[in-house]
C-alpha cells in the first residue's frame, strides 16, 4: 500500500486487537499463539491487555499446567476465585492475581520482603532453578529472617518461600514472555488492519496442509471481503497473487499436489509469452510435453 509502518512502537491496548482475534482464539499464524492450545486457552483467558498475554505464555508451560496455575489464572481473571496476596509482596503478584509465574518475581520478592541485593536474588533464582535443596537452603535462614524484620510473621514467611521454591520448577523467564506477546500482537495487529496482506504472506509460507485449511477457516469467520480463489490457469501465479482492490487470493500453482517447479514455470512463460489458454486441447498444444506432463 506505500505505507510506512513503525511495527515496534504500535499502542499496546488496542481493543480491537483483543477483542475481536485474541478472545476469539483467531491466532492462526500469529507468534507463538497459533497453537491448537494456545487457541483455545485465548478463548478461556479472554485476554483484555499485554499483561495477559504475557501471562499466557508462562502458563501453558508444561510446569504451570501441571501445577494447575493456568486453570487458577482464568479462575481470578474471570472472578470465580478471589485471589490471595502473600504478605508484602502484592506489588509483585498483583499483575498476576497472587500467583508466582515469572522467575524475575522471586527476585522481586527476595528483595522486597527478603531484604537481599539484587545480585544475591539473581543467585537465589539461579539456584531455585537447578532444583537443587542444597543451594537453595543457605538462603532460607536469611529470608525468613528479613522477612521477620519487615514484620513479617516467621510462619508466613517460611510458607512463603516454600511456594517460592515449588514455583521454581515450571516459573519462566517474564523478559522472554514479553517479547514473544509484544511479537504475538504484532502479527495479530497486522491481521486486523492489513488482513490481505496478511494472509497472502501467511499462505505463502505454509508449510504444510493443515495451516492452509485452518487459515482458511479463520478467514471464512473473521472477514467478509476476502475470497479465496481456486487454482486459475490464467490468472494464477507460481506463488499466491492478490488483487488488493477485489480482495481475491488466487492459488499458488506451486501449491497444487505433483505440480513441480519445472511444470509451473512453463505454463506461466508459455502464458506470458503468447497469451491466456482458451481450452484444454489448446493448452496441451502449446505447452512443452517434456515440461508438462499428463
């Protein structure tokens, strides 16, 4: 279209982005959210905000799924369980409902209610996340015991670092999850404003049957102008054209089973060179046998 977009600095709370893709599970060929789980686990979240898909991204990790953090996630958003903040530390867990997703909340916590610097909460994260009860139980006596100096209960602060150290075994990177969401919406962002431009680069770079199909589901739900066009020897191209102004994706001839590259080149130069094919009989005369067969 000529337009110069600055992908990167694109208004993170657009409603309709949520609203009408993400709530809906419509995240076929979108970053890191076009999984058949992730699909359905939009439709669940109902995300409302980056946050959420932030928090997604975490949850649908095998750890979080297995501890039953994802089910609880939807549970608070959607106000069937109230969520429970730990004492001090609902700075940390607000954004969260109370839940511990990320890795960098351990070292929020430990610096909170701990009392620890921040490159004695990076070691702990460290060690929490090698599992390993030996590094990790240096650090409990000092926890508790700045905690304590928080006016913290000692009861509550043990119990606190106990979910602290379950946690580690499925928390994740929040840094790693921000930058998939942020690149999720993108492409979720540009499907919504740019939706032919879109999926003729989607279908372009399908490598299998299956995104072809499901892509072409979404499309049938989400968007009344465009059509998909059947294969067309006259009008289709090696890859997937597009007449913007009609909306019309033509197939890609190089998508057609047993249509090789050599077949295909054919057929567009003998097009090109002298012209649209009038019948079957035709075609067959003017192309080389050698090149195109049966």
């Amino acid at each position: 279209k000529g337009e110069d977009i600055d992908i990167y600095n694109l208004p993170l709370n657009d409603k309709n982005i949520y609203d009408k893709l993400f709530k809906f599970g419509y995240n076929s060929d979108v970053f890191h959210f076009n999984s058949i789980l992730l699909k359905a686990y939009s439709q669940e979240v109902k995300p409302e905000n980056i946050e959420d898909l932030i928090a997604m991204l975490a949850l649908v990790r095998p750890g979080a799924v297995k501890s039953g953090a994802n089910i609880d996630y939807v549970k608070h958003k959607t106000g069937k369980k109230e969520p429970i903040y730990d004492y001090g530390i609902k700075e940390v867990t607000e954004n969260t409902y109370g839940l511990l997703i990320y890795q960098e909340q351990i070292m929020q916590i430990c610096q909170i209610l701990g009392g620890f610097s921040g490159s004695e909460a990076e070691d702990v994260r460290k060690s929490m996340g090698k599992l390993k009860r030996e590094l990790i139980e240096p650090y409990e006596k000092r926890f508790i015991e700045g905690a304590v100096k928080n006016s913290c209960s000692a009861e509550e602060a043990k119990k606190i670092w106990e979910k602290m150290v379950g946690f580690a075994e499925y928390g994740f990177n929040r840094s790693h999850s921000a930058c998939y969401a942020i690149t999720g919406y993108i492409s979720q962002w540009l499907k919504y404003y740019y939706p032919i431009q879109f999926w003729t680069t989607a279908f372009e770079f399908a490598d299998n049957d299956d995104k072809i199909m499901s892509y072409i589901s979404e499309i049938k739900k989400i968007d009344n102008f465009i059509q998909i066009i059947p294969p067309d020897i006259n009008n289709s191209q090696e890859k997937f054209f597009t007449d913007y102004n009609q909306g019309k994706i033509y197939w890609s001839l190089s998508k057609i089973d047993s249509l090789g590259p050599v077949a295909v080149k054919a057929i567009i130069n003998e097009r090109n060179k002298n012209g649209l094919y009038f019948s079957l009989e035709e075609f067959f005369k003017r192309v080389k046998k050698a090149e195109v067969n049966k």
